[in-house]
C-alpha cells in the first residue's frame, strides 16, 4: 500500500465515546446534536466521494450541494446502502440520527432535551440501545446517542480504510478497464 494511501486511512482512526464526549462536553443537547450528526454525515460524505470515479469540483459540488441528488443526509443514506457502501445496521444509526438531528432542528419547543419524550422514541431505535442498557449503570440518553454516533462512525472509517485498501489493491494490477464499483 502506497504511504499516501496509509495517510489516508489514518485520519479515519477509529474513536472511543469518552473521547468523543470529552470534546463536545457543556454543548446544549441540540447543539450536541446537531454537530455530532454533522461529522457523522461528513463521514458518509468522504466515504461515498472515495468510491466516485470521476471527482472534479464541480462534479462534486453538483451532486453533493444546493439541490444536487446528494444534497440531503437521507439521500446520502440510501445511495451508499444501495451501493454497499455500509450495512443495514449503519443505515439504522444513520437514519436514527438524521430523525434526531431533525427532530432538534425543526422544533418550536425552547427546551427540547434527549429525555423529552420525542427523543426518547427516537433513541429507542438505535439496534443496540437495550444491550448498551443492559450494563450495571443505566446509561443517559445523550450517552446512548454518542455511543451510536462513536460505533457508527467507526464502522464508517473501516468501510472507507477497507475501500482504500480494494481500490489500492485495483490500481496496482494495471487494470486494463475502469474500477468495477463492485464491493464485496
């Protein structure tokens, strides 16, 4: 593997949810929120942009700006299900989150929290709210959302290091046709 393929994967380093909570702590929960959803769908960004084959600007910022077809986190979702890029479980975080971060921003309450009733439903879909739950300290809702957004984003960094690694791998065969956009 070349070293700018190994610089690459190293800023997709996976991160534990203490590190993750350490840097956001004293956030509002919309806050909180907002901005974890945010990294969570700038990861699934990077990770859909890696598998394009064409990759100018302005290619990009037609898909992924304004009212381009990737414009929206919901889209982002279901392109890189429907291409392999994650699993069923990730699009469940994925899309748990997104109801989330909606949730949060499209709101007239002042002071809507992750134990407001709203959210709660919400985290209650996350796949593995009840084994988190199942510890001997019962784990505070926006605890419960960062683990989720922390495994999700780490699933996210090993998909984008494992396709590095396949198209890596591809090049250095001298392939005599395009990538196929096939994944495993």
């Amino acid at each position: 593997m070349s070293e700018s393929s190994n610089t690459i994967i190293r800023q997709f380093e996976t991160i534990t949810v203490s590190e993750f909570i350490e840097k956001f702590e004293g956030k509002t929960h919309p806050g909180f929120a907002l901005v974890m959803s945010s990294r969570l769908e700038t990861s699934l960004t990077q990770l859909i942009e890696l598998y394009m084959q064409k990759k100018n600007r302005d290619l990009r910022d037609k898909i992924f700006r304004g009212y381009g077809p990737l414009s929206t986190f919901s889209s982002k979702i279901d392109v890189a299900f429907a291409f392999g890029l994650i699993n069923s479980e990730d699009r469940l975080i994925l899309d748990t989150v997104r109801s989330i971060r909606n949730a949060f921003a499209h709101t007239d309450e002042d002071n809507l929290t992750f134990d407001d009733a709203k959210i709660m439903k919400l985290i209650k879909k996350f796949p593995d709210v009840n084994t988190v739950q199942a510890g001997q300290i019962e784990p505070s809702n926006s605890l419960l959302y960062a683990h989720n957004i922390v495994a999700c984003t780490n699933s996210l960094h090993t998909h984008y290091r494992q396709l590095i690694i396949r198209l890596t791998e591809f090049a250095q065969t001298k392939p005599s046709k395009p990538w196929p956009g096939i994944l495993p």
